[in-house]
C-alpha cells in the first residue's frame, strides 16, 4: 500500500517498463509521493492503462505511452511525449528489462543485441532525452540487478554484463551532470517477487536460501527505494549504486 507524503508534490517522472513488476509498483509509488507519472509499455495496453487507473482511482494522474525500449526512436519519443503531457520531466526511471538466461555457447549474437538495447542503449537514448527537459534538482535513475555484484549460478553472464553496464554510465553521467543539479544513481534489486521472477518459481528456494532475510523483496521495497532517490532525500546521493537485495551480497 502506498501512503501519499506530498515529497514530491509537483514533480513529474517517466518510468520505462511501468506496466508490471517494479515498474509499476514505482510508477505508483512515486505518484502516492505526489509526482504527476508517465510510464511506457512495449506490448501490454491492459495493464500499463491499469497501473494508470489505480494512480488516477488513488488521486494522482498517470499516461501510458506505448514504446518498444528496443527501438531508439520510440524512446526518445516517449520522453518527449511524456514532458509535453505532464509539463516537464524531472525524475526518469530506466526500468524495462528483459532476462536472457543460458550458457555462453548456447548465447547468439541476436540475444547480446536485444539484451544490450534494452539494458544499455535505451537507457543511454533515454536520458539523453530527458536531460534535454530537465533542470536543476533533475534525477535519472536506473535499474540494475545485485548480480552485477554477485553472480551465483551459471546461465546468466549476458544478463550480468549489460546490467553492469549501467554502473559505468552512472558514474560517468553523474559528473557530466553534477554541474546543473542533477544526480544520477543506479539500484540493483535481488530477488523481487515479480511475473519475471515469482516467488513461486522453479528456483525460488534457492534464491531465498542465498538471502541473510530468507525471502523475496517485494516490487513495492524497490520502489521505495527509488522514490527516496527521487526526493529531497536523495539529493545528495549521485554517481553510485545502492543494493536492495535482501543481504545477498552480504
């Protein structure tokens, strides 16, 4: 349940990926948090238009935009459709994933190209976008995974290394973007219970043995997260990772 505090009461955010999952438990979290919400869906009307019904039902307002994190120009044009319906834009999400599992000789060229464009490309076009319509106190925030920090079962080297990418852009954008205001930061989540990963899958034992708590985060966890990043409270924090991961990495 998300509980309005009016932190970011005249605010406006664009999260990527916002129909489900994180993606749309931060959607809502930052609306509950008083932002006016835009969020982008590749395939999924239903449920980017119920993630906008709930933030509107709830008293906030929300868009969904439809846009393929696959392809640039549908990004950048989802950036800028969402400043001009909201008004501006001052907190971008990168959120949409995808989740590429095998073994490096099974891998193909094609899956490091679909991966790389939603985990690194996208991300990249999308705050080129929005710093195009951001001011001062501007945040760009993206979403990493702690297995960038700890990989520890075979299959998911693809998956690691885009997300990993994110942490060099991070660091680099942040001092880019230091002077006018705006901080830059990167979340990883651990096991979140989500359609891409239930709590009820097939490895949901052992993702949960690999944790110091013993069991999944919930979306909502990681959207609180990025709702402090997006306030006053993250004001100060730029250029680095934070870890949401249940002590995985501990």
């Amino acid at each position: 349940m998300n509980v309005a505090t009016g932190t970011l009461d005249g605010r406006t955010a664009l999260v990527t990926g916002g129909s489900r999952g994180i993606g749309a438990a931060t959607a809502a979290r930052l609306a509950a948090e008083g932002c006016a919400v835009a969020l982008t869906y590749s395939a999924s009307p239903d449920r980017a238009g119920k993630v906008v019904r709930g933030i509107e039902e709830a008293g906030g307002t929300a868009v969904a935009l439809r846009a393929d994190a696959a392809d640039p120009g549908a990004v950048t044009a989802a950036v800028d459709d969402a400043a001009a319906a909201l008004g501006s834009l001052d907190v971008l999400v990168n959120n949409a994933g995808v989740f590429p599992y095998g073994d490096i000789s099974e891998l193909t060229l094609e899956d490091y190209e679909a991966t790389m464009a939603v985990h690194v490309r996208a991300v990249f076009v999308a705050s080129r976008a929005a710093l195009r319509h951001m001011g001062e106190g501007g945040r760009i925030i993206s979403i990493g995974s702690s297995l960038v920090e700890r990989v520890p079962a075979p299959g998911i080297s693809l998956y690691a290394m885009s997300k990993a990418a994110l942490v060099g852009f991070t660091k680099g954008l942040a001092r880019d973007v230091g002077p006018r205001g705006i901080t830059v930061s990167v979340v990883h989540p651990g096991s979140t219970d989500t359609e891409m990963n239930p709590a009820t899958g097939e490895h949901a034992d052992e993702e949960r043995a690999l944790t110091a708590l013993g069991r999944y985060g919930r979306a909502e966890e990681i959207a609180a997260t990025v709702a402090h990043l997006a306030g006053p409270g993250g004001a100060y924090i730029t250029g680095t990772s934070i870890t949401v991961d249940g002590g995985v990495t501990a």
